[in-house]
C-alpha cells in the first residue's frame, strides 16, 4: 500500500480490537453463571461456546500469521466462567504480543490461516472482528432474553474488575 | 499516517463494508414478512428498525464527513420489505458515492458527527461496520428462532436477486 492511502495504523486497529475485546469479556462476566454454558436460542451455541470460538481465532490466528506455522483451527471449551475469564485474559495479551509481531508491510499480503482460509492478513483480522461482533450481538439477545441488561455497545473500556 | 502504516486502503475498507452490506440485505430478504416488522426477543426492536439504523448511520455519516454539515441522527423507519430493501439498495449506491469523495489524508482527521459523536474518521466508519455486524447477528438469532436458516457468515457476496 502506498503513501496516503492508509485507513488507520496497526497500532489503532489492535486498540479498536481490544476495545471490542472488553466488550465481548464484559458480556461473559455479566452473563449468568447458570445460563453461561447452557442457555439457546432456536439451537444454536450457548454464549460460553460463542466465546470460546473468538478465543479459538484471535490469539491462534496472529501466532500463525506471524509464525507461518500453520494449526488447524481447534474450539475452545471452558468449564467455568472464571476458567473462560482467565483464558480470555491470556488471550487478551497473546493477541498484543503476536500482533505486535507483524510487520506493517505485511498487511496486504495473501496468507492462507488455519490451513484453509486464504485472504490478506488484513481481511484475516478483520474477520476475526467482524465475527466477534456477529457473535457478541447474539450474547445481547440472550441476555435480552433471560431479563438482564447488557453493557452499553459503545463502551470499550476494560471491565470494573480491571 | 506515515508511510508502511497501513493496514488497508480506503478502497479495500468500502469494498469490505459493501460485502458485509451485501450480507445485511440478505438477511432483510430472507427474513418472513409476517415478522420482520413485529418480531422480537427481550423487547429488543423488530429487525426491520435494526436494518433501519444501519440505513440512517451507513450514508448519512459519509456525506457529514465529505460536506461537514451536521446533521443530528434521524432513524429510519420503512412501512414494508420492498420499501426497506429498495431504501437499501439507494444506501448503497449513496455510501458508494459519498466514501469516495473522503480524501484518504483525512481518515485520521478527529471529527463530531451527527452533532454529537467525536472520533477519528476511520473510528466513525468502524463505529458503523461493528454496529452493524452487532444488529445482524441479532437478526440471526431472530431467524434462528423462527426457524429460517440465516445465510452463511462468511458469504459476502451480492443476494441472489442482484
């Protein structure tokens, strides 16, 4: 890409990224423990699996980018919402390091991730944002659902607990 | 931005937003008359007002940030699918229009929209990307508990109709 023609940086795209991210970890500690692993709408995942899904890209698919060693993608599955929190938050700092790791120039490269997906590095990231959105909204619905309030869509900051 | 800090283009960010659009629409079309503009979960809004806020944030933002006109935020409202779907295809054809005149030196100028939102240029685009990729997936929900399969995620191309 040349001079002139760059939408953000890097650096901002993996801020708005974890700006998303503790969003979506907001969503699974407000999530009720009891509903975490089970609770569906017209059969599709409970939000702990939805979560484990944005676990399963995020950090995997910046090692691989930066490694080129390719590994199958491979779900994530917590047993505990304090197991999905803490995963969550090694995840939260795989995904610094490793992003931090791919050089700028590579952004427009063509790369085939998770050993089938093939798209530039850029699209690879944002579809990992884009899907963690997709998802996240569904957690909206269910807790909708189940009486309780999610956290304002525009907040990205890190959780109370933080 | 300097020069080897780009992720993407400005061209490459609205083609990736028209095929997420392209999505949205598909949803629109595939979603049953009979409850497109009644059905709800948790007293959230019927998809047709979801659909409806991403018509009046897609454009309406491009044009503020081309002309500089402020203009507060005004929801959209259709009275029946073909209304929606035929307002979408102008959205379209508008954003287009409007997201080509935004030189790309100004995607990190920090700007207020709608009267009342501050942020980067880029951070408004993304704002409307992620609040879009939000309201679908609760669309997905929406069908999935009425029964109709959603379209692939990962699709991104025109509907079948286009």
């Amino acid at each position: 890409m040349s001079t002139g023609t760059a939408v953000l940086s890097p650096t901002e795209l993996l801020e708005h990224w974890q700006g998303l991210r503790n969003l979506s970890r907001r969503v699974i500690e407000i999530f009720p423990d009891a509903h975490l692993f089970t609770y569906s709408i017209g059969n599709m995942r409970p939000f702990a699996l939805l979560a484990g899904e944005m676990i399963a890209i995020a950090a995997p698919m910046a090692r691989e980018i930066v490694s080129g060693q390719s590994v199958p993608y491979a779900d994530y599955e917590a047993t505990s919402k304090a197991e999905l929190l803490a995963r969550w938050d090694e995840a939260t700092a795989e995904l610094n390091e490793w992003f931090a790791k791919v050089p700028p120039e590579r952004f427009g490269e063509t790369i085939t991730v998770f050993g089938q997906y093939t798209g530039t590095v850029w699209s690879h990231f944002f579809y990992a944002i884009d899907n963690e959105n997709h998802h996240r909204g569904q957690g909206y619905v269910y807790l909708r659902a189940l009486g309780v309030e999610p956290p304002p869509f525009w907040e990205r900051g890190a959780s109370s607990a933080a």
